[in-house]
C-alpha cells in the first residue's frame, strides 16, 4: 500500500466514531519527504476545527522550541505530524482534553511508520507518545523520562507538551529551555539544511 493510500484510508477512519462527542475528523500531515516527525498525543478542539496541526497556541510554543516559523513548519515536506490519536477526542469536564484512545495507534501507526522510511528525528511529545515509542524505556514520571533525553540518542527526543497548562512545568524546570531546546533547534537546523 502506498503513503497516499494510507493516508486516504486513515482519512476515511471512522473507528471512533460512537466514542466520540463529535463527528471523527481525522488529521495528520506528513509525506513520503518527512524526515522530522511530531509524534503529539492528539488533536485539540482548534485543530478539529481547521484540519491543521498544532495550528493552536501549542503550535506557537513548539515552533519557538523548533526555532522555526509557522511558513517553514507547514511548508516544508520535511516536517510532518502522526499524533497517537488522529481526532480530537473530546473536552474532558474537569479539565484538558481527554487522552487519546489507544485503538487509534493500534490500528495506523506502526503501518504508517512503515510508509515514512526517512525519519531522522522523533519528537515525542507528552507522555503517551513516549509511553508508545519508548516501551519500558520511559521514567516513573514525564519529568524523567524528558530529563533523559540524552539517552534515547540523536533519533529520538522526548518533549512536554507545549500547552499553556505546561507553562508551570516548565517554569519549575528551566533545564529544559536551557539544555533541550538549544539542542533541538541545532538538529531541525541541521536536518533542514541538509
């Protein structure tokens, strides 16, 4: 099966559907180019609505920690997005919205990884898609495993997620503007100069 049939048919998912407060709409933007893939854990309310990644303040926050801007991210072929879950899926009452369902990536992400072969760089970001890609390999919390970062090698970084709900974590963490985002600026330079 080719990428574009893939992608047609996880366009065409309606898995969740009875699960969901709302019609599926799923999104996800990547090509066969895609050398840097954000591996986020699903879409929020806004990116239901517009069909397009991280175009939320989230999406603000990571470009920032990418050092690129909102043209070079949704331009270039390079950069792609597969969350965990590829429909929004839903406001939790008490707060954030809810994780994403794991039958989601059950069913398309290890055919769709299969389809992207030329995958440089990983970000994985939040704790379900670290929990996904880094079985048994992750911290007791998020904190250690992003505090670990250097020991999933130059393939794979674990991020928070950009949420303003993370603004706090961030604050009681500085080590993680200080350290990982230098880091990760030089490698998405570095890969897209190539």
């Amino acid at each position: 099966m080719s990428l574009d049939a893939l992608l047609s048919d996880i366009a065409a998912c309606r898995a969740c559907a009875p699960y969901l407060p709302h019609a599926p709409r799923p999104v996800t933007r990547v090509r066969e180019e895609t050398r840097i893939l954000i591996a986020g854990q699903a879409p929020g309310r806004l990116v239901h609505e517009t069909g397009l990644p991280f175009n939320d303040p989230s999406g603000v926050r990571l470009r920032q920690w990418m050092g690129i801007d909102r043209e070079t991210f949704y331009g270039r072929p390079e950069i792609g997005v597969a969350a965990m879950a590829f429909c929004f899926p839903g406001t939790n009452p008490k707060g954030g919205d809810y994780p994403p369902p794991p039958r989601c990536a059950a069913t398309w992400r290890a055919r769709l990884l299969e389809q992207l072969p030329n995958i440089e760089l990983t970000l994985l970001v939040g704790s379900y898609a670290q929990a996904w890609a880094l079985p048994g390999r992750t911290g007791k919390t998020m904190t250690d495993t992003i505090a670990a970062w250097r020991d999933f090698g130059p393939n794979v970084l674990p991020l928070p997620h950009p949420s303003w709900r993370n603004t706090a974590w961030l604050k009681r963490n500085p080590w993680f503007e200080a350290e990982v985002t230098p880091y990760l600026r030089q490698r998405i330079a570095e890969i897209l100069r190539t």
